[in-house]
C-alpha cells in the first residue's frame, strides 16, 4: 500500500504527498469554486433586487435566487473547500498515506450528485423555500434528498479524514503530537459529525413528510435539530477558518503558535460548546423557556467565545513573534507595516481574522443575547452579521489559502500576480459593506429575505425611512465591490490552474519571506514561539474589546427603547 | 524532511502572561454578559415571556374571530380595525398573506397580545418600533405588552413563506385615552 511510486516530495516544503490525497484535494477545491462562481452570482443578483432603485429580479425569481444562493455558497463552496482541507490537514500535513481514497471519491461523487440535485430541484422552481426550508412549507422530494447525499457525503469524507490520522499513527509518519493546524482540522470534523448527522435527522424524515409517507413535521422541532446543522456547520467553519490562519501564518512568516496548549485549549473549547448555538435561532420562539434559552445561547457562559477571542490574541501574537523575531522591532507596529501586504495569502488571512473578530464576532454576540435578539431576528441585520463571519471570515481565508495550494497542491505557478495582490483587498471592501449596510439597515427594522419593503402589492400600507433605503443602496453597490473581488479571484485561480506555468519536479516556490523549509517546519510541527514580547498584539486586542464592551451595552440602550413586554 | 522532531513537554511549558491575562478578562467578560441577560429579567422592561400553547389553527381562528366579532370599531380595507379593551387579551393571527385584524391598543395599557398562524411560519415584526417575535403554526404564544408611544405602527412579515410574502403585512393603531 505504501509504494513509493503514490508519492511525491515536495521540493519546496520537503512534505512527502499522496498522490491519491492530492487528486482528491483539487477534485473538491476545483468543485467548490464552481459552486462559489454560481452562488456567488445569485448572490449579486440577489442584492441588486433589494436595491430599491435596481429591482433587478422579478418576485418568484428573486426566491428562487436566495434559495439557491443560500445552498451554494454557504453549503457546498464551503463543505467542498473544507474536504480540501481535511486531506491537506491529515494526509499532506503527516506525510501519510489517505485511508481509502475510494470512499473518498465516494464523498467526492455524492456530494456532487446531492448538489447538483438540490439545485435542479430550486430551478425547477417549485423549491423556493429558503435555504432553511422550514415546514410547513414544502419543496420539491429531491430538493431534500439531494441535500441528505451531500450530507452523507461529507460524512464519509470524515470518516476518510479520521481514518488517515489512525493510519499516520500507525505507520508512524510522524512523532508525537499532530501538529496544530491538523488539530485545527480534527475540531472542524468532530463538529462536522455532529452537524451533518443532525441535518440527515431531520432531512430524511421532512423528505418522507414530502413524498407523503409522514403525516408532519413540528415546525419548532424541525428548527432546533435543523439548526443543529445550520449553525453548527458554520462552526466547522470558524475551526476550519481558525486553523488556516494559523497554516498560512505558519507557511508564509514561519510564525508558530505562542503557546500551544493556549490554542489548542481555544480548539477544544469549539469542540465542547459549539454545538449550542442552534438557540441563537430560537430566542424568539414560543415554547422554548428562558433559561434554556440563556444558557445555550451564550454556548454556556460564553466558553466558545472565549475560544474565539483566544484565537483572536494568538493568531496576531504569533506572527507579531515572528515577525519581532526578525528585526522589525521599531515601535509598536513595525512588525505590522512591514508585513507582506502584497502576498495575497497572508493580506487576505489578516483581512479575515480582523473582520471576522470586529464585524462578524462581535455582532454575533450582541444579537444572540437572549432579549436583544428580539429586536434583530429576522431583519436583514442578521445576514449582515453572517456575511461578516461566513464570506469575511472563512470565504476570504479559503481564498488566502488558495494562493498557496495553488503552487504547492496543483504545482502552477500563479498568474497575473497584480491582479491577485489585489483581489483580498477589493473582496474585502466589497464584503465589509455588504456586511455594514445590511446590519445597518437591519437596525432599522428592514426584514431579511423580503423582496419589496415599498409593500406596492400590500393590503395594507407601511413606510420605511430614506435611511432604510440607502442603506439597500450601498448594500448593492459593496455587492457590485465584492463582486468584482470574486471574479479577481475565479479568473486567476482558474486560470493559473489551467494555464499557468508548470512547477517543476525540484523546483522551489517562495511563498512568503521564509524559506519553504521553514515554512513546513512552522506549520508541520508543534511547538512554542520564543519571543515573548507581543505589546503591538496588546494594543490590537484592547481596541477590540473596548469596541465590543461598547457595541454591547450599546443595544442594550436600543432594547431599552422599545415598548415593555413581559 | 518536512517533519522535525517535537519539542517535547510542550504541555508543560508555562502559558505566556500576556495571554493568561486575556483568558482571564474575556472569561470575566462573557460571565458578566451571561449575567446580565439574567438580570435583565430581573430589572428589565423587555423580556419574553415563557407562555405558550398547542393549539390548532382552527382554534385560534375561532378565538380570533371571537374577539373581531365583539370589539370591531370600523373597517379598513380588507381589514377589521378591532379596539378591545384595555388589559385585556387581544389576538393576531398571521396568514397568507397578512396579519389579522387591526388592533387599536391604547398608550400606556397593558395587553396580553396572542400570536399565532393558522398555515405556515410568519415573523411578526413591528415597525418602527421594531419588535421582532416568530409566529409558529400550531403554537400560541402569549406576550404581555405596554404600548408607549401614539402613532400608527405596520406590522411586516419578516419569515419567508411564499412568492406573496412580501406583501404581507398588517397595522397596529396606538391612541391617547380619551
């Protein structure tokens, strides 16, 4: 099984790589930008219709868009990307060989099949019910089957991953711990089980309701084990996201961790509470009490946020080390400005990790405080906050990372390098309004997932204020930004793997301003960073706890403004 | 090489003070924002109440009707504008696609305010106040509200629940006692 003949070395990071484990990463990483390309699409027509002077998308198109946008780029892009990264984080990390390339086909091909079934379904256009498809509305019988084979899929991609970390443990492809990353990984797929096993629960029973086998599904129930996927899937992100901040850290500055066990207790601590988060949909619920409500809600005290700012300290603290570590000394930031900025993948890690912790986290804990959810559910300040975290945070890491999978994993070398340097940034623009105008407008009491707020058809009459509007406005005008972003990023990923220049068998890629050596010394093995002195990192991490104290008791003052209710 | 050896005890080696400072502060701060939806309810003005029942659409319809029948002031429209009495229970039905009746509430009265639907989800969200609460078929929720302000408030529906869901809305009168 173990011929040399299935591997390769690295030249450039010395990782001896699977060939099985390589097709395997490109057939999902090549899939899921497909899958962003179509969602990302629907996604821009979907905001140019809620500007109110745009419309672009007649009604039932519109629904149909939104279902279909939900599926695509919040399922399969990030699912599909995150099978990339756990052969990369078992196989490629711990020099192994994959367990059973076959069932990872397997996932490979029934994810695709779900996918491409799911979608058929919504454009078909009797399956506009939302990405979250909550009864009693019905879809079409395969718009749920096809996403219980994604699911099942995606599982037996788990399965894959963890059969690879027994076998690199048995065939002793690596000493002692596995490195932080693959922990990294390893959190994302113990979630990822949890998730996906929920989303077939309540699937298949919603499917048999659908072809009439069931007489019902309860609404409430559906909702607390359907969001036992949705939210938690969004957490594989985070611990995904998590651990390629700490991979291209590692592989572009040779930053290492500044304390292991403190990351890695963060990871746990994922593992752990996590998976409470389905309360956040249900804070407004009838028949949910309130103490169930505040504790799972605050995933416990608020342990899975405690992991999030943990993370929020290291991430920065490690590659302010490193950086210190190699003179730039000067000052609190030096280490900062003289970062590689025109590296993509590190510009676009750094633009995740800060959006992520100002725009998506804090926003996520302010609305899922038990009471001032209520005067949030359901406005579009809700997807401005999960625009923040999902798009900001992991699709714009995923795209960080893929400017060096690119070299390393499809052994292109990347083109049109310009227009790369750029793309994080342009991206990042576009997303940060998105997620500012949507949440502004939300604040304002602009419900979400709702195609005419002038209510021209209604029965009844209501007016939104001119700010409502503009803030729509702007919303289209970020989405035209990201937009262009996103092409950035298709045009040069999709032509440097087809047509970029070949890597060479010996050749050695630079990705950063370290040696390839030392980048897969940073993030192959564990270990502490020396250097001690973080004060830049200090600094960072004050603002933002001073900005989301404020921000929160902020609402608060909102809440307290409105009429009394017991 | 790829691989060096481990640097071994990594779990024993001591935590950086700068960080263990920070685990302690956000510790500290997410006990005292757990803590506080807590006391929220003990002190605060805006809290949801834990009332709720099974019920089926056709018997909520019928206590919705109920309720039309006796306190119909005048007809708006497609809608009945309903002025129950102060501090009584008044009832809001969401259905495709729209929020039924109208209420006149009066400023500073309390109200024990059902909600419910009698086909499928809906979100009751009042506007420009901006109080958002889901409405579930099969479940009757209860929440007792104080009005504070005059004016005329809409009512939006803010969960999808079909090609007509956006325009479904409905109206909430609030006047002075007169």
């Amino acid at each position: 099984m173990t011929a040399a003949t299935h591997f390769r070395t690295c030249p450039t990071t010395g990782l001896k790589i699977d060939r099985s484990a390589e097709n395997l990463i490109k057939a999902n990483a090549v899939v899921a930008v497909v899958f962003l390309l179509i969602g990302g699409l629907f996604g821009l027509s979907i905001a140019l219709t809620r500007w109110p002077a745009v419309h672009l998308l007649p009604a039932d198109w519109f629904y149909l868009a939104l279902t279909a946008h939900g599926f695509d780029v919040l399922l399969a892009w990030i699912i599909f990307f995150e099978m990339a990264v756990l052969y990369f984080a078992s196989a490629i990390l711990l020099n192994s060989r994959i367990a059973a390339p076959r069932w990872g086909w397997a996932q490979f091909w029934l994810m695709l099949v779900g996918a491409l079934m799911t979608n058929v379904a919504v454009l078909q256009g009797n399956s506009s019910v939302m990405f979250t498809s909550y009864p009693p509305l019905v879809a079409a019988p395969h718009f749920y089957l096809g996403l219980v084979l994604f699911a099942v899929g995606a599982l037996i991609g788990c399965a894959v991953f963890f059969g690879t970390l027994v076998v690199a443990r048995d065939e002793k492809t690596y000493q002692g711990s596995v490195p932080l990353v693959t922990f990294g990984a390893i959190t994302a797929a113990i979630i990822a089980v949890f998730t996906l096993a929920c989303g077939a629960i309540i699937l298949i029973p919603t499917f048999l309701w659908s072809i009439g086998i069931i007489s019902g599904v309860d609404p409430l129930m559906y909702k607390l084990v359907w969001w036992g996927m949705g939210h938690s899937s969004q957490q594989i992100n985070v611990a995904a996201h998590v651990a390629v901040w700490y991979a291209i850290g590692a592989m572009v500055l040779g930053a290492k961790p500044i304390s292991e066990k403190v990351s890695r207790m963060a990871f746990l601590m994922y593992i752990l509470f996590l998976q409470l988060a389905s309360a956040h949909h249900l804070l407004v619920e009838p028949g949910v009490s309130s103490s169930w409500k505040i504790f799972n809600t605050s995933y416990a005290m608020y342990l899975a946020v405690l992991g999030s700012m943990i993370h929020g300290m290291t991430v920065p603290g490690a590659i302010e080390a490193a950086q210190r570590a190699k003179g730039f000394n000067k000052g609190l930031f030096e280490w900062l400005r003289k970062a590689p900025w025109g590296n993509p993948a590190f510009a676009g890690m750094f633009l995740s990790l800060v959006m992520f912790g100002f725009l998506g986290g804090i926003s996520g804990v302010v609305m899922g405080t038990e009471q001032i959810n209520l005067i949030i559910h359901n406005t579009i300040y809700v997807p401005g906050h999960f625009h923040a975290t999902v798009v900001a945070g992991t699709t714009l890491a995923f795209m960080a990372i893929t400017y060096l999978l690119v070299p390393l994993i499809f052994r292109r070398e990347v083109m049109f390098k310009k227009v790369a340097q750029w793309q994080p940034y342009v991206f990042g623009l576009g997303i940060a309004g998105i997620s500012l105008f949507m949440m502004g407008a939300g604040t304002l009491g602009v419900p979400r997932r709702h195609w005419d707020i002038t209510f021209a058809d209604a029965l009844s009459q209501f007016q939104f204020s001119p700010a409502a509007f503009l803030m729509l406005a702007l919303n289209g005008l970020s989405a035209i930004v990201a937009a262009i972003g996103g092409a950035m990023y298709i045009i040069v990923v999709v032509c440097s793997v087809f047509l970029g220049r070949k890597i060479g068998d010996n050749e050695v890629v630079q990705l950063g301003p370290v040696s390839g050596a030392a980048s897969a010394a940073a993030v192959a093995r564990y270990g502490n960073e020396g250097t001690l002195k973080i004060p830049g990192t200090v600094v960072l991490v004050a603002v933002f706890f001073v900005s989301f104290v404020l921000y929160y008791f902020v609402n608060w003052k909102y809440l307290a403004e409105v009429w009394p209710l017991k | 090489m790829g691989i060096a050896s481990p640097r071994a005890g990594w779990w024993k080696e001591p935590i950086h003070k700068v960080e263990l400072i920070w685990i302690i502060v956000a510790f500290l701060w997410g006990l005292g924002m757990f803590f506080m939806m807590i006391y929220w309810h003990g002190v605060g003005n805006q809290n949801l109440s834990n009332e709720a029942y099974r019920i089926t659409p056709a018997a909520y319809a019928a206590k919705v009707d109920k309720m039309t029948e006796e306190y119909t002031v005048r007809q708006e429209g497609a809608f009945p504008v309903v002025r129950p009495p102060p501090g009584s229970d008044v009832y809001m039905m969401g259905r495709v696609y729209m929020w039924w009746p109208m209420l006149e509430l009066v400023k500073g009265e309390t109200y024990r305010l059902h909600l419910s639907s009698i086909d499928l989800q809906h979100g009751f969200s009042l506007q420009p106040v901006n109080i958002n609460l889901q409405v579930h078929p099969g479940y009757e929720s209860v929440v007792t509200m104080t009005p504070n302000q005059t004016g005329q408030f809409g009512i939006v529906c803010n969960e999808y629940c079909g090609f007509g869901h956006h325009t479904m809305t409905g109206r909430i009168y609030v006047v002075d006692n007169k």
